[in-house]
C-alpha cells in the first residue's frame, strides 16, 4: 500500500488544483482535502482512517459511480483529474502504473 500511496502524491503533485480521482481496483479513491470534498458533493461516505503517508481521510467512488461523481464536482466548480491504471496489474509484480486520463473542467 505504501508504494500505491508514494504513486499517488506524486500524481497529485502534478495537478494541486484538481479534485483527483485515482483508480484502485474497482473503485476510485480520494484522499484528505479531496476525499472531503467528494464526500460533500456526492453523499460518498468520508472514512477516517488512521495517518498513513499522510492520508487522513479517504472516500471511495465505485465505477458505476464516476459518472455521477465527476458531473456534480464539475458542476460545483472543481477541476477533475481521472486517473486510471495504464496497464493490467494482474501482469504486474509490483504496482500497476498509473496516469491521468482526463482533466475535466467546469465550463
């Protein structure tokens, strides 16, 4: 999880102002300052979990969820950032590397 964790703010870095959404399994997942807002916007529920790597808060958007998800945080205003594994991490030894897809901004 710690190298997950390590891929993850590193992609955040590269868009601090985006709500990022970063795909694990089936599921995407948003940490701290965006899992808060996610949580605020979609009625996902926001977990507490103990600090790891920084990591505070967690909320997790479910595939069949993203849709839905990325229009109401579009729609109140925030830069979106989907992230998405780039290659299939059953053919992987270690983690599956990931990228931004899509950026999707409010109009």
């Amino acid at each position: 999880m710690q190298n997950i964790l390590k891929q993850y703010q590193s992609i955040k870095e590269k868009y601090p102002g985006a709500v990022l959404l970063f795909r694990i399994g089936d599921f995407y997942e948003t940490f701290n300052e965006d899992a808060k807002i996610v949580s605020k916007h979609s009625g996902i529920l926001l977990q507490e979990v103990q600090a790891t790597a920084g990591i505070r808060h967690l909320a997790s958007v479910p595939l069949n969820a993203v849709d839905a998800t990325i229009r109401k945080l579009v729609k109140a205003g925030y830069q979106v950032a989907l992230c998405d594994q780039l290659e299939d991490p059953r053919n992987k030894r270690n983690i599956a590397k990931r990228g931004v897809t899509d950026l999707l901004k409010p109009s």
